[in-house]
C-alpha cells in the first residue's frame, strides 16, 4: 500500500485499534492488538468495581498500557501499509519520544525496545502513585521516589535513543545505497 492508502489504514487503528494493521495485510497481528485493547478494556472497567488497592494498582497498569497501546497501534498500521516505502526520520523519532517515552522507538519498527521503555515509565508511576494513594505493605517510598523523579528523564533519554537509532538506520541504507550503485532516492550513480 502507498500513499493514501497508509492513511487510511492509520486512520482506521484510531477508530479501532488492530483493524487498521489487518486492512493492511497483518491480519492476525491486527487481531491480537484488537483483541488485547478489548481485554485492556474490561479488566480496567472489572478491576475499578472491585475497589481495592491491589484491584486499583492493577487497574493503573491496564490504563498505563492502554495510553502505549493506541498510539503504537496506529503507528503499526501506518508503518505496515507503508510497508518498503517506509523511511525513518530521526527528528520524527526523536519528537514522537518525547511526546511518549517509546513511542519513537515504535516508530521505527522497535517494539520490543518501545514496549521496555514503556513499561518502565509505567511502573514507576504505578509504583509512585500506588504507594502515596495507599498504604501498600512492602511498597518502599523513598525507592518509589527515586524511580518517579527518574522518569522525567525517560522522555529526553528516549529521544535522544530514537533519534540516534534512526540515523544509525539512516547510514546504514546510505552504504547499502552506495554499495548497490544507487545515490539513495534520487537513482543510480552517475
């Protein structure tokens, strides 16, 4: 898929996430990011009518999750209809992970780097905010500080991570371009 078709398969993730990677031919991945959204879903509706503490700490993990998850499924569409066509640009990367901390890393085709710095962001705050919401055994404050106040460096360092990689990417098919006789985009050498 080029161009417009891209957009749209975006366009419908943000409407419903995974149906916008399975319009663009990653059926079953699509499901299972559809299938997790939903899941997401219910358990932070069931965990909220529990009420406890333990129920509502794990509630903030599900929400955490969902904040990550929409973005990165549009993403992903957009990203898999591109398909070949996909070019990175480091200044995107680098804007996208200051927005969210991953998120540029997702841009890129890392999910499983995205997916780490996310979840590292996401435990500090659970951990941050579960333990002066609650009283919770075993929850040390002063180490829930520390991580909390650590993670408003995540944006920069992400950033800075997704800008760097994207140019590491960006060099590498600069050589390959010259080593096949092309001068990137614009064709063959002359």
């Amino acid at each position: 898929m080029a161009g417009g078709r891209s957009w749209l398969a975006a366009l419908v993730s943000a409407l419903q996430p995974g149906l916008g990677t399975a319009y663009a031919g990653e059926r079953r991945r699509g499901l299972a990011i559809w299938l997790t959204f939903w899941a997401l879903v219910v358990a932070v509706v069931a965990l909220g009518y529990w009420g406890r503490p333990a129920a509502v700490v794990a509630g903030m993990w599900c929400i955490l999750a969902l904040v990550f998850l929409y973005p990165w499924s549009i993403l992903d569409a957009w990203r898999t209809a591109k398909g070949a066509d996909f070019r990175s640009r480091p200044w995107v990367a680098a804007l996208l992970s200051l927005f969210l901390p991953g998120l540029g890393q997702a841009y890129l085709g890392r999910t499983g780097r995205a997916w780490k710095i996310w979840g590292y962001v996401s435990a500090a705050w659970v951990l941050f905010v579960g333990s002066m919401r609650y009283d919770l055994p075993g929850v040390v404050t002063d180490a829930t500080a520390i991580l909390a106040i650590s993670t408003g460096l995540a944006p920069v360092l992400s950033a800075y991570d997704a800008y760097k990689t994207a140019r590491r990417e960006s060099e590498v098919l600069s050589e390959e371009a010259v080593r096949s006789g092309q001068r990137g985009p614009q064709g063959p050498a002359t």
